[in-house]
C-alpha cells in the first residue's frame, strides 16, 4: 500500500478486513492458483483500475501506521474509561472504524 500499488490478497484473516474488492486491491479465495493469476491479469489489462486502486492506496496507508494505531487504541481505551457499560459497542465502533 505505501507504494502506491494495487493488492492481490488471499481472502483470509485480516487481510479481508484491510482490503476492499475492487477500491483498494482484489480478494481470491486461498489455494485458488487460477483465481490469483486472473487478478494480476485483470490489474494488468485494467491499468484505470490498478492505478485508482494504487492512488488509494498511496493516500490511506497512513491509517495503518504504528502512531495511527497507537492513537486509535489510546483513544478506545479512553471512551471506555469514560463511558463504561457499553463496552461491546464501543469495540465494535472501533473495530469498524479501520
């Protein structure tokens, strides 16, 4: 991602959650070497595509950065101590915040 590029990714853990079909890679199902060829090719063929996918990559990649998660953490860990008893929404809110 911090190279600007598309990602092909197997389906699995979380990369699913990172990774979005068609805005900011492509998902194939894990052991599928056909799936995996047919991604390249269509990111080859499709330079539109792969080069929307790449620049969205190269702007959102800072959300992963060690300093970006410490700060998300940080931030939870203070809602929670502030707010108590509603734990399982406050997760859940972070955990789709990615």
């Amino acid at each position: 991602m911090a190279c600007g590029g598309p990602l092909v990714a197997a389906n699995v853990g979380g990369l699913r959650d990172i990774i979005s079909q068609n805005v900011n890679g492509i998902l194939v199902h894990s052991g599928k070497p056909d799936e995996l060829a047919q991604a390249i090719v269509t990111l080859i063929e499709d330079e539109k595509l792969s080069r929307q996918i790449g620049e969205r990559n190269r702007r959102e990649v800072n959300k992963y950065s060690w300093d970006a998660i410490v700060d998300k953490t940080e931030a939870l860990y203070h809602d929670l101590e502030q707010n108590p008893g509603n734990e399982r929404e406050q997760m859940s809110s972070f955990a789709e915040n990615k």
